[in-house]
C-alpha cells in the first residue's frame, strides 16, 4: 500500500514560462522516467457524495478536505490504483491501493464491499468513507504530464498540460469519451512537490520564473467547467 506525505505547492504558467523552467529543473532534476519527450497521459474517475461534499470542501476553503479517486496511465502495463488524497493546508497524504482491472470495474459500479479484501487498513477506511457517504463516480479528469525528480527531500516537479474531462462517460477505460476542455489553450498546472525543504536551487528557478502559486484542484476545475461553463 504505497503512502506519500509531502508538501505540494501549485502554479500556473504559460507555454513559454514553462519551458524556461522545464530547461534550468533539467540541470539538477532528473527526468521522470515513466515518460518519454512528450509525457504521459493520466486519466483520473474521482467520486463525490450526492451533495458535493469534497467539491465543497475544497470551495469553501476548509483547511482539512480529502479526494477518492480511480487512476490509471496511457502506458503500457501502467498500474490500476484506488487513491486517497487528504491535505490539511500545504501537506498533503497520499494512500493508494493496487487494483486488476475487473476490480476497477466492479468499483465503478459501485462494489465497494471489495475493498475489504485488499490488506492493510486503507481498503476497510475506503469503503467505510464511500458506503457511508453514498460516493458515486462524478468526473473523469485528463491531462498530459511531464515531470522531473530528485530523491533529495523526494522532490517531484510536474506539468500538466491539455487538461480536460466529462461528467458524462465515466468509464474509465473508454478512450474514445468525448472530453470538454477545462483550461484555456497553453495553460499549465506546474505542481511542486517534495517532503521537508525544497531544494535551494529548485526554489530560486520558481523564484526566478516569476510563477504566482495558486490553490487549484483539477477536480473542482472541471466540476466548475461543468457547472458553470468557463467565465
């Protein structure tokens, strides 16, 4: 049962931005070595109650809120995994469980008594959150990812690039879902991740760039696409 405990910091910047900042993090971060030049595709089912109630967390600024999400990789033989991302302010734990591809099925259809199977506690506290809570599939999410990595403070930069989704098809093994952009064209999500202090040189690039960090959430984005449409 993978666990990550880590600040993660957020920005947005544009297409020229983030190449300046891809160029200097490549002199003292390795490239992420799930991915080639262009990436890797990441599709996300994220699950809510019937009233939003995480969706609402996270608008209503609440400092402690959680996801639960399905998560797989464009990648050949790329991991099924259960998620359960909690944050109370900056920091933030990340729980996951590994999953075969019917199991990813049958949660998406809502056999969560399965989970109770998996070892370790995380499993019983999901489906204990997601029976009780009445969690329903909402939103599948997206996106192309490069990242660069150091063990150094388990530092993890990542840009995320042609986010978009759908409330409609939530399989998530379709690749054929019609999916509605969520960003505006050259928009990137720079997410800066990393346990204990962020390396010297890694802050004074961001510093540098001039990157305005932001509290965005790729979920609560494309739910307020949905929602709303784009203001």
């Amino acid at each position: 049962m993978p666990e990550v405990l880590r600040n993660e910091l957020k920005y947005i910047v544009n297409e020229a931005s983030a190449a300046v900042i891809r160029n200097a993090l490549s002199e003292v971060l390795e490239p992420d070595s799930n991915g080639g030049e262009d990436g890797y595709v990441i599709r996300s089912l994220y699950f809510d109650t019937p009233d939003d109630a995480d969706f609402s967390a996270k608008l209503d600024g609440l400092d402690v809120r959680r996801k639960i999400r399905l998560r797989t990789y464009d990648t050949p033989g790329s991991p099924l995994k259960m998620e359960l991302k909690e944050k109370t302010g900056k920091q933030q734990r990340k729980r996951s469980i590994l999953l075969t591809k019917w199991e990813t099925e049958r949660i998406q259809d809502g056999e969560y008594s399965l989970l109770l199977d998996k070892p370790g506690e995380l499993g019983q506290k999901l489906y204990i959150e997601m029976a009780c809570g009445v969690y329903r599939p909402k939103c599948i999410v997206v996106y192309r990812r490069t990242a660069f990595v150091s063990e150094y403070s388990e530092t993890r930069i990542t840009f995320d690039s042609e986010l978009c989704s759908t409330e409609s098809d939530l399989d998530i093994f379709d690749r054929d879902a019609v999916l509605w952009p969520v960003t505006e064209p050259g928009s990137i999500t720079m997410e800066v991740k990393f346990s204990g202090v962020l390396m010297s040189p890694v802050r004074q690039i961001i510093k540098k760039s001039g990157a305005q960090q932001v509290s965005n959430s790729k979920y609560v984005m494309a739910r307020t696409i949905t929602r709303h449409g784009r203001r």
